[in-house]
C-alpha cells in the first residue's frame, strides 16, 4: 500500500510492513509549521484546526513544538466544521493578542472563518499545513475575503519540499511528460484556475510510490507482495555500487543487466524511516506558488514534537 495521506491515524510503527507512505506525515508538518512561524519571528499564537480526523493531525506535534522554541500559544480552537457561525470564535482570536493564526480547516469554514475576522479588522498572517495551499482551499478563501487580503495575510502552506523546476531532475522531466501527454484524462476542477498536477507534491508520490513498486517486483522476480514488498527499500536506498535511474524503463533495464539499483523519483530521492513513512525537509510557499521558507531535516530535528 503505497499512500500519499500524511494522516497519522495511518502511522505505523509495528508489525505493518506492507504500509509505505509517499509524503512526510502530518505528525512532522506540525512541527515544521511551528519552526516556519517561529523562524518568522512570531511568538504568540493562535491555533485553529478543524475538528475532524483529517485537520487534527498536525495540531499536537505544532503545540508542542510552539512551546519548545518558547513561544507562546494564546488561542487554542478545535472548531466544528460547516457551523452556521463563527462569530464566537473569531472573536476570541480577535481580543487573544495573537500575532499570527496556524491552522487546518475544511475551505468552507477557513472561509467563514476568516470572514469574521475580516468584520472585526482583526486578520492575523496565517501559516497552515499542505492542505491550505490547495486551490479548493484557496479559492474559498479568496472568496470570503478578497484576493488582496488573502495575499497580504495568507504567509504560506507548509509542505514536502519542492525543488525549482528546473532542479528536479530527469524523474520529473518523464513524470510532467506524461501529465502533458494526458492532460485531457487529467480532471482539474474548473475554479482551480491555472492550478498543475506538474508540481502537486502528491501526485508526485502517487506516481514515484507506482514505480518503486513496480522495480521491486522486477527486483525480486515476483508479483506476489509477501514477496517483492521488502525490495522496495532495495530499489530505492542509496548504496555503494548501485546504479541511479530515474525511470520504471531505466531501472528495468539495469535489473535485468545484473545491476543493483537506486530509483530517484520524480519528487525527489525516495527515504523511508523504520516505518516505511518518507522523510525529508519541508517549505512554505504563499497563495502565488512562491517558496518563502525551506525548513531542513536538521531543523525538524532539533525540534520537540
């Protein structure tokens, strides 16, 4: 099961070795989104996440990293998605003395949310995790309260670090191929705007998590998971000798020859923890696609959380 849910209700650390996730978890975008506010020089925040499963997954790993850089947490709402009002709570954040609003919420309530904040003059920049930087996300927000206000509070979404285009190597090159070849297969809502899976960090995982299973099945010879789920790690681990590819064709090829392999996919080099969860640095990039903060695996972790 190749999976691009940073969810930790799907975190394993057990007996569950058939489960690889393709993108960082939301356990560890908590904490990059506490370090991303506190590398912006805030230190009172206000946190809001929606109540659901989903939402909830960077709320207590973002807490405890907030607290652990000695910041302090002045609001701290888990709200119910889809209420009819959120007068209440707005203005709770309005007289908090917050300086800058982290959160993950549905698009519905963000923008019902954030309208009500507009009412009060009382707008916070905001940092969320990778979902806020959805354009169904986005769109609903712009909606509520003008594209000039999402642009001057909206800092950024926090996600997996995206290289620039021009650095993501031959992967890449193969993989926004084929979203060119088949763009009209390729449903993009029509209030996404100019909006690309070309550089859709899920996707990506999607895609990268195909072939990684696929060379591992050529790897081992077998179809059957018992038997080619642990050469998945073999094909994707770095390692003296090993043959970089960059393609299912590449690495088929080298395989057959007799060469050990490592598939660099088109996010970027493939580095699975004991939990076959990926790990790797994470960015911040605003409502135009901007990356205005890289956040390092050093930094994840020197970080409680």
């Amino acid at each position: 099961m190749s999976v691009t849910t940073g969810n930790p209700l799907y975190n394993t650390n057990d007996d569950n070795v058939f489960f690889w996730r393709l993108v960082p978890a939301d356990d560890v975008a908590g904490r990059a989104l506490a370090i991303a506010g506190d590398e912006m020089g805030y230190t009172k925040a206000a946190s809001v996440f929606g109540a659901d499963d989903a939402s909830q997954g960077a709320v207590k790993t973002f807490k405890i990293a907030w607290a652990s850089l000695g910041n302090d947490l002045v609001v701290d709402l888990t709200i119910a998605p889809d209420s009819v009002s959120y007068s209440t709570e707005a203005l709770q954040i309005a007289n908090s003395g917050a300086d800058s609003m982290y959160m993950e919420t549905s698009p519905d309530t963000a923008a019902a949310l954030l309208a009500e904040l507009q009412k009060l003059d009382a707008l916070l920049p905001i940092l969320g995790t990778g979902v806020t930087f959805l354009p169904e996300w986005l769109n609903a927000v712009e909606a509520a309260i003008g594209l000039e206000a999402l642009e001057e509070y909206y800092i950024g979404g926090v996600q997996g670090y995206q290289p620039p285009e021009a650095e993501r190597g031959p992967a890449w090159d193969v993989y926004n191929q084929r979203i060119i070849e088949n763009i009209g297969n390729v449903s993009v809502p029509e209030d996404w705007g100019d909006w690309s899976w070309s550089g859709d960090a899920w996707s990506m995982g999607a895609y990268d998590g195909s072939v990684s299973a696929a060379l591992a099945m050529v790897a081992s010879g077998s179809l059957d998971p018992a038997v080619f789920n642990s050469a998945i790690r073999t094909v994707t681990e770095p390692g003296d000798g090993k043959t970089v590819v960059y393609t299912f064709g590449e690495g088929k090829a080298a395989l057959e020859a007799g060469e050990s392999i490592q598939y660099i996919g088109a996010g970027g080099e493939l580095v699975f923890d004991g939990w076959n969860n990926t790990t790797g640095p994470f960015e911040v990039r605003n409502r135009n696609g901007v990356q205005v903060l890289v956040i390092t695996t050093e930094q994840l972790a020197a970080v409680v959380g």
